[in-house]
C-alpha cells in the first residue's frame, strides 16, 4: 500500500481523478442553480439549459432529458424548430416550455410562433418573439442520464454524497499521513 501512494503516476492520476470529479460536480450543481434560481433570464454564452418534465414531446425529448437552447433572432427560427419559451396565459403561465414550431406569422414587424408538442392534439396559445428563449440545439445524453440518475434518492445518494465524501476524506486521511510522515522524519 506504501509503494503504490508513494507512486508518482497513481499520485498524478489520483489527483487528476479528484479534479475531474470535483469540476463535474460544481459545473453540473452550478448550472442547475443557474436554471433554477435566476428563473431561466440568465445565460451562459447566449445558451441555456432546460430540463424535459412532461410528455408533450415524446418520442423525441423523454421526461428528463436536458436540452441546450441557444438565443437566435426570431427571424431565424424556422417551421419545424424546437423553441423553448415562457409561457404568459393559462396553463402555460410562468412555465418554460419547450415545443415545435408549427406556423409562423410576421405582425406589425414582430414574429408570432404557432408551436405545438409533438404528443398533442391541441395548438398552445400564441407565442411572440419576446417570449422566446431560444431554438433548441442539442439534447445531451450524457446530462440527462445523470440528471434522471441523481434526481432518484439512491442516485443522489451514490453521485453526489459519496463523491464529495470521498473527496472530504481522502484529503483529510492525506493531510494526516502526512503529518505523520513528517513528525516521523523530524524524529
């Protein structure tokens, strides 16, 4: 056990390791914060990110998948796009929804957006350029198998808690060995 921590490649590797975990964690928690506590009006670089929480697109987007929509002109979303919006009226009142766009009109010089989810039978109200947060550019795999993972309890529990326990403990365990390490020179 002595050879292997005093290794200099498990050494590189470890701390890498712990690097690499700990930027997925705080980008991964920082982006959710993001989304969440700024109610979707901040972005990153002109994207944002949203999170699937009903079926009104499947089979393309499933319940929990995260999409990534970047801010375009209204001019260049086009019938048969995917935007995500903050609905105003009714049902769709203060909740950011992501469907297709299925007509398109052009009033006073603003664009106006017919959009409908894909599992629907019925038209949303309409949606005007102002309420557009953008077209949808990607779905990410990877994000959402982790965001349906963790969003589970044992999931929370295995992705979140024990990594950061881990990290917590073995840079505890580290710092004591080696102060040990150096009592025991110094002796």
């Amino acid at each position: 056990m002595e050879k292997l921590r005093n290794n200099k490649v498990f050494k590189i590797c470890s701390v890498v390791f712990k690097i690499i975990v700990f930027i997925a964690m705080i980008g991964f928690v920082l982006s959710v914060c993001l989304q969440r506590f700024s109610n979707n009006k901040l972005s990153i670089f002109n994207f944002r990110m949203f999170t699937v929480i009903s079926g009104s697109m499947e089979p393309k987007y499933k319940i929990g998948d995260v999409l990534i929509a970047k801010e375009v002109k209204p001019e260049n979303i086009k019938v048969g796009d995917n935007i995500s919006y903050l609905g105003t009226v009714n049902s769709f009142k203060d909740k950011v929804v992501t469907h297709q766009v299925v007509g398109i009109e052009k009033i006073d010089g603003n664009y106006y957006f017919h959009t409908k989810g894909l599992a629907n039978i019925v038209e949303d109200p309409l949606v005007s350029s102002n309420q557009v947060y953008g077209k949808v550019i990607y779905k990410c795999f990877i994000i959402s198998l982790v965001y349906k993972i963790v969003s589970t309890n044992i999931g929370f529990y295995l992705f979140i808690i024990i990594p950061i326990l881990y990290i917590i403990s073995s840079e505890i365990i580290s710092t004591l060995l080696d102060k040990e390490e150096k009592k025991r020179n110094r002796d």
